[in-house]
C-alpha cells in the first residue's frame, strides 16, 4: 500500500542526489494550437534517456544489505532495463535484465553499455517478467517490476513533486500508459497538493491493455499489436497494484492511432526541438486528439522518453 503524498516524498529523499531534475519547457506551437499554455516535462533528458531511472533508483536505493548482497533480477522492454543498470552500476549491485526477443535494437545497447547482463525470452513483457520472476524465486536475488512496485511507483511520482513546484494552477498532465506505474506515481501525488489537475491517460490503440482492463473491471489477458510507442505496449501483470491506483487516479484515457503518434513525434522535433520517443509522442497526440476539449487551459505533457533509434525515426519523418 502507498500513502500518497509521504511516501514520494520519502522516495524523492532517498534518490534526489542520483536523479536530474528535468525542465518543464513552455511549447509556443502547442500553446498556440489550444489558445491555452502547453507546457512539456523533458524527462527524455533524464538519466538513460527517460523517466524510469526515477523509479529504479527509488527501489534499490529502498533495499537493505542483505537483499543487495542477493542481486537483483527485473524484466524490460528496453527502459527499465537501462535505468536499472544504471541504478546497479551507481550503487555497486550485481543483477541481470530479462528482456523480449522483439526489443528495439538501440534499446537493448542502451542496456548494454550500462554493464546490464541481458537474457531473452518471450516476444512481450508479460513473458519476460514471468521469466525474471522465475529467476528470481531459484536463485534468491531480488525481483525488481517496472511498474508493479510501491518503491518503482513513488519515485516516478517524484515528477509530480517538481511539476508542483514548477507550476501552480495545472489543469491537466497527460501520461502515456504501459503498466500504469508513471501515471499511478504522478496522479497519486498531485490529486494530493493540486488536487484540481485532471490526470489524463494515453495509450497506443494497437497495445492498449490498462485501457481495456479498466473498461472490464478487471486485469485481461489481451495481445498486442506492433506499435511506435514501443515503451508503453505489452499487458498487465495480474493483481498489479498500479490496476486500482490508475481507477482512483485517472479523469480520462485517449487512445491514438500510429500516424497520430507519428506526427506528435514530428511535432516534437519541428515545433519544439526535441527528439522524443514514440510514448512521448502518444502523448502530443493525445492533446492534440482533445485540442477542442482544452481549449483556454494549462496542460502538463509529461515527455517521458527519448530513446528513438535512427531507423524508426527516418521511417517517421518520411
């Protein structure tokens, strides 16, 4: 159980000295389009290129000496793995990432030059967190989820703490959503010291799992489709705790199709000079989905990663 906002508080004490604090930039274009203010939260410039360093430095930072002393083992599609390899390299901690076969080829190097020690299996997120979790119960190393964590949670909640003292008066952050720990960190900390910001949330049509299971009522078993924001996609981990934060947190959910996350991450370069990955993109897509519905108000798009290989990009831009 998480108790919101003290225990991001807490996680933001134990890791501010490792994590960026990221800009929030003003976007003219954006702001323009919604005669309202656009403002973006550059954590494609965080450490490893995106948000989740936050989280994976809050867990092992969290961990006492005998859990280090075991190792650790988590799951990624690419991101988390990084972050945590980092986090790993940065504390002195010996652990191995289990990554799909289908994983981006920058993505996988990004691991790899943080010293991370890769192992395949599966071709979707689900099956390689089984996988760890199944490392993890025979060799007795700790297991890390990307998303299912209360520590992975609360310390991607520390951008709500600087988005609140950034700027005052927010009447929408916009999140991309895979496994919900993002927006279940940020929304559970700003519904408590901005409790008027509306918490939206964005996820690809082709792999959009949380959005389906919160229609259900419950976590489904759902399969993906291919899509440009690769960080978001794959399912839910059954009894995930960030299930029943994100029904508490979330005022609505989008879905974007791949040209709309295309051009947002065109958007991105053009308008607003930042190289953004295709989850960040999904998240420009979505105001701009809504442009109508916020007109004249104060926006928050979290811009959670930029990790975009070369050959996706060239494919995006033409």
């Amino acid at each position: 159980m998480i108790t919101f906002p003290d225990d991001v508080l807490e996680s933001y004490e134990r890791s501010k000295n490792y994590i960026q604090k990221t800009p929030l930039n003003h976007s003219p274009s954006l702001s323009e389009l919604i005669n309202g203010e656009v403002y973006l939260k550059l954590e494609n410039i965080q450490k490893t290129g995106s948000f989740k360093f936050r989280g994976a430095i809050s867990k092992i930072t969290a961990l006492d000496s005998d859990q280090i002393k075991k190792g650790i083992v988590t799951a990624s599609t690419g991101n988390h793995g990084a972050a945590v390899s980092l986090a790993m390299k940065i504390l002195n901690v010996n652990g191995k990432i289990i990554v799909p076969e289908n994983i981006t080829h920058n993505k996988l190097l990004n691991i790899e030059r943080l010293g991370g020690k890769v192992e395949f299996y599966g071709n979707d997120c689900i099956e390689s967190e089984f996988r760890a979790r199944e490392i993890s119960k025979e060799i007795g190393s700790v297991y890390i989820s990307p998303y299912n964590d209360p520590d992975i949670i609360t310390g991607q909640g520390t951008i709500g703490i600087e988005l609140d003292n950034q700027l005052n008066n927010i009447d929408e952050v916009i999140v991309s959503v895979g496994g919900g720990g993002l927006i279940s960190g940020i929304g559970g900390y700003l519904n408590q010291v901005q409790p008027e910001a509306k918490i939206i949330a964005c996820s690809p049509k082709n792999s959009c799992v949380m959005y389906e299971s919160l229609n259900a009522g419950r976590i489904l078993d759902l399969p993906s489709k291919q899509t440009l924001s690769d960080g978001t996609a794959g399912g839910v981990e059954e009894g995930s705790i960030t299930y029943d934060i994100c029904k508490e947190v979330i005022d609505d959910f989008v879905l974007v199709r791949e040209r709309e996350i295309s051009l947002g991450i065109k958007n991105a370069i053009d308008d607003d000079h930042q190289l953004i990955e295709g989850s960040a993109g999904a998240a420009i897509a979505a105001l701009i989905k809504r442009k109508e519905i916020v007109k004249g108000k104060r926006v928050v798009i979290i811009i959670c990663g930029g990790n975009i290989n070369s050959t996706i990009l060239q494919k995006v831009i033409s």
